[in-house]
C-alpha cells in the first residue's frame, strides 16, 4: 500500500483497512458467488466490497466488545 497514510489496527492487532484492499476484495468473489446461488432472486446481494467491510467490521466489533479475552478467532484468521 502506497503513502496512503498509517494502517488501521484493531486492538488485537487485526489490520482493518487490509480488506479494502482489491486484491483481498477480489478474493470474497466466491462468497458471493455462494450466496448468490443460495438465493439466486435476492435483490440485496452483497457486493465483494461490501462483504469485505462486513468482514472489517465485524473483526473490530468482536475486538471492541470482546476484547483480548478470545484467542482462537485471532489465530483463525
């Protein structure tokens, strides 16, 4: 990442703004893709972006409400 400025950390140490990243964004393309399959006439499907960010999000909210207490999700991911 250029000088984009510094990196967003979560309190375990997770790097938020990792996942906007194209190339991690490209990488949830089967996700959605899974999704999508699962419910082919849902007109709210997620993008790759915006599974990415739920993604972000849900690591930070994990971090902010769980604190250092849980170990295995930070080794899972």
């Amino acid at each position: 990442m250029s000088g984009s400025g510094p990196t967003r950390r979560s309190k375990s140490g997770a790097q938020i703004k990792h996942y906007d990243s194209p190339d991690v964004i490209k990488n949830f393309d089967a996700i959605r893709t899974a999704l999508q399959t699962q419910n082919p006439n849902d007109a709210s499907a997620f993008s790759n972006k915006q599974l990415a960010q739920l993604t972000a999000d849900l690591i930070k909210f994990m971090d902010q409400t769980l604190g250092r207490q849980v170990k295995c999700w930070k080794n899972c991911i």
